[in-house]
C-alpha cells in the first residue's frame, strides 16, 4: 500500500509538512508535532533548523559539514537512518535517534561503540 503525502494548508494558504520528534532521553522519551512551511530543496536539517529557530528552541539535534560527510547529523527518518544535511523532506516524517539506547538528549546520541555493534 503506497503511503499519500499529506500537506497542510495553514493560515496563509501556504504548503506545510507535519513533522514528528522522539524527545527525552535513552530512559525517558515522547514526541512531539510540529508543522513546518514547506519550501523547495529542504533538508531534514533545515527542518530541524527551522523549528529549533522559530518553534522550539530546547530541540537538541546535531550538524556540522553539510555535504553528508561527517555523519554528526546521522537520524532515523520513518524508519530509516539517513544524513539529516542531504536528505530531502517529502512528505510529513517521524524523526527519531539513529541509535535509540544511547541517547543523550532528544536526536543527539552518545558514541558507544559497543551498543553500535547490537543495533546494527
């Protein structure tokens, strides 16, 4: 069954996405829903951006080179684990830690390299 794409009209007419964020911790977590204007070429890191900057400043989320090389910005979007900085939003997206038993705090995970090894 082919998932439809769902995209909001808010107030001003304009195209949104809803994005869904684990928040918390390895011990404790919860999600939270944001809607955000939806705008041509952007990146699950802009989308990150955008609600840290205009919708929740306590977000805690990582990103360095931009180019998908240093793999800082590495989440698990609907499931799959991409580069945040190069991966393209679509459609709405449930945004989770890459790795779920080292988290410390909501998408930034600690470096373990032996829990790595087990979540593989």
């Amino acid at each position: 069954m082919e998932k439809k794409e769902t995209l909001v009209l808010n107030k001003s007419n304009s195209v949104s996405y809803k994005v869904r964020i684990r928040r918390g911790n390895s011990e404790t977590s919860w999600y939270d829903d944001f809607e955000v204007p939806s705008e041509a070429g952007q990146s699950i890191l802009g989308v990150l951006q955008y609600i840290y900057e205009n919708l929740d400043a306590s977000l805690a989320f990582s990103g360095s080179c931009r180019l998908g090389l240093c793999s800082s910005c590495l989440v698990r979007v609907n499931g799959k684990v991409v580069h945040a900085c190069t991966t393209l939003i679509k459609s709405d997206i449930v945004v989770e830690p890459y790795k779920q038993s080292c988290v410390a705090r909501d998408l930034i995970v600690t470096q373990n390299t032996d829990t790595y090894r087990d979540e593989k």
